[in-house]
C-alpha cells in the first residue's frame, strides 16, 4: 500500500515534525519505491557501504531510519511479518532465503536497477544477485567506460565469485559466446590492475583468470570476461567488444 507514495509520506511526515531527522538533499528529493520481488537477502555492499537490522513497527518507521541516515542509505528491506527493518546500501535478490531476510525491498529510484535509457536488470546467481546490463554494440574499454557512465552506471566488476558465475549464467543466452569488457584494467600500473568504478586494486583468492593470464601479450591493460572460459583475460583497449554495465547504488 505504500508502494509509491512512501518516501512522501516520510517526507511530508518529517516536514510537519521536528529536526530530528536530518535529510540529505538527495534523499529528500527522492521518494521509495517497492522492488516488485519478496525475494530478497541482504549482501554487504562490496564497495564497503554499511547495513544493518533492527526492529521497526512500520515500513514507514523503517523509511525513516534510512534516510536520517543521509547520503548512506538508499534502500531498505522491511518484513512486516516480524517487524524487521534491515537498512543496506546493496540489497539482492537471492534464490535460497533464510526466514529472516524475507520482505519488501524498497529502494530510492535511480539507484537500484532503474534507469529509463537501456534495460537494466537483475541477474542472478544462487546467492547473489547483481543488476546489470550487457550492451548489444560493441566499444573500445574506454568508450565502453564511458557509456556506463552516461547510464548512471559502471562496467561490471567482479569482487566476489558469485558475480562470475552470474556472467557465465547469462552467457548461455549467447550461444556464439559472450566476451564482454568488465570494469578492470592495469592502464594505471603495468600488472596491478584495478577495479574503474573506485580505482581499489584486484584482490581476489579464487581462479578469476584464465590459465596463463594476464600475459600482457603486445600490451594488454583492458580485462574482458571469456565465456569460452567461464574467466577473464587481459586484451588491449582499443579493440572493440560488447561491454556490461551494472547499477550500483552511489555514495556520496
Ligand atoms: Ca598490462
Ligand atoms: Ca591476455
């Protein structure tokens, strides 16, 4: 019932009441929406953003709590069956839920897997989920970067290995294969690559490359994901490849 209307409940609420919640100028010219899914699990943000549960008797009481957050809380889960509100800056859809992360996702638009220009969606793995969109054209890295920008987005990266493995899923929807750009590169550093969306470097204990990679084989410092491989290669920058884009939320 309050799927639209609940960030202006909370704010025309806040503007009658006192100053005990200051807003951000962002939030305050945002309202929540509903994420049209009940299946949702809470990730820790991977670019070190906090969250949190704690009890709360409404979904307003809970809106409320996130935004006297200010600048660090863009999206809420509320389950109104045991009146927990968990506020988290990267909240996913998740296949395999335990009882208490089920509820109601809602999110401020523009920061979760909204954006009018391209289709942006969620993919899933078993545990994660991420939301992203694989472009059909194909780009240089750094056109490439600069085209998930204009989105309000960033190439895709890939910091834990459930963000591989929602790759590898989509690509079998790509029967030629699918070898897009991701969001890294050693452009910086010859051999310390680097995550574009916050320049934070590579730090990974899993198998991300392919085997005898990265090889700088004739200067290589853009990274693509090789479905062929189900892992990443370096390749040199001005090639063109289709690229993927991911909606974060932001925080400033
Ligand atoms: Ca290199
Ligand atoms: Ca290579």
């Amino acid at each position: 019932m309050f799927s639209s209307s609940i960030g202006c409940f909370v704010f025309c609420s806040l503007i009658s009441g006192s100053h005990l919640y200051p807003l951000s100028a962002r939030v305050r010219t945002n309202t929540f929406k509903e994420f049209k899914s009940v299946s949702v699990k809470v990730q820790l943000s991977d670019v070190g953003a906090e969250a949190g549960a704690s009890t709360a008797s409404s979904v307003v009481s809970c809106a409320i709590e996130c935004i006297s957050r200010e600048s660090t809380c863009y999206s809420f889960l509320y389950d109104s069956t045991t009146k927990t509100c968990t506020l988290g800056s990267f909240l996913v859809l998740s296949e395999n839920l335990g009882d208490s992360m089920r509820g109601t996702f809602y999110y401020v638009p523009g920061t979760f897997c909204d954006n009018t220009q391209v289709n942006f969606t969620v993919r899933s793995s078993v545990t994660f989920s991420s939301c992203l969109w694989i472009s059909n054209d194909s780009l240089s890295y750094q056109n490439a970067t600069e085209k998930c920008r204009a989105l309000g987005a960033s190439m895709y990266t890939i910091r834990v290995k459930e963000k591989l493995d929602i790759l590898t899923d989509a690509a079998q929807e790509y029967p030629a294969g699918l070898y897009p750009w991701i969001g890294l590169d050693d452009i910086q550093q010859e051999n310390v690559f680097r995550w574009s969306d916050d320049n934070s470097i590579l730090n990974v204990s899993w198998t991300i490359w392919q085997q005898d990679q990265p090889n700088n084989d004739g200067n290589q410092d853009c990274v693509y994901y090789s479905s062929s491989h189900q892992l990443i290669n370096d390749w040199d920058c001005n090639d063109s490849f289709n690229y993927v884009c991911e909606m974060i939320p932001s925080f400033t």
